[in-house]
C-alpha cells in the first residue's frame, strides 16, 4: 500500500521560511498530478501548488513568488519550501498524489504555524 509521509512543519515567526517534506513509498515518476494543499482552522480545504503529470508547476494567487514546489524523483520525495510566511499561511500542510489509476494517496499532514 503507498503511504505519503510528511515532515518540515512547525512554529515560525512571519517572514521565516520553512521547507516540508513528502516522501512516498512508491515510484512517483509517472503520476498523474503530485499536489500540495492546506486547510486552516474553520476554512476550505484550499491547493496551494500542483504539478500535473510532468507539466509545469501551478501555485494559488496567494503563494506565487513566495512557494516553491520541486519533486526528487530518486529520492521519490516531493518539497514545498515556503519563504516570506504570513501569518495568513497557518494551516495544516497536507501532500496528495493521484496515481496512474486515478488512485489518490494523501499524507497524513503537517501544522505550519506563523505567529510573532
């Protein structure tokens, strides 16, 4: 069974930076999307950045410039690092591969906390 584990979240101060971790238990070249998303206390589920098959990386509004997605594919591990957090970035972080069966496999998620 392919399990996501995720690590890299915790407790920053605005414009810190903090980079999350994904490692899969499979192969991952090949799927068809590795997304990141994050859901805050009371609000949606929202995409924070997605990369669809081999295409080009995707961001919401609300992190271009400041998120970055990358993928190691021999590592079989994906990153989002964050830079220039906001306190409006608080959420619990979560990774979710859609597999060539249209499988998705989510991580089990990871706090990201920007306070002063």
């Amino acid at each position: 069974q392919v399990q996501l584990v995720e690590s890299g979240g915790g407790l920053v101060q605005p414009g810190e930076s903090l980079r999350l971790s994904c490692a899969a238990s499979t192969n991952i070249f090949g799927v068809r999307a590795m997304v990141w998303y994050r859901q805050a206390s009371g609000k949606e589920r929202e995409l924070v950045a997605t990369i669809p098959g081999s295409s080009v990386t995707n961001y919401a509004d609300s992190v271009k410039g400041r998120f970055t997605m990358s993928v190691d594919y021999a590592k079989n591990t994906m990153y989002l690092q964050m830079n220039s957090l906001k306190p409006e970035d608080t959420a619990v972080y979560y990774c979710n591969l859609v597999l060539r069966n249209y499988l998705e496999i989510w991580g089990q998620g990871t706090l990201v906390t920007v306070s002063s």
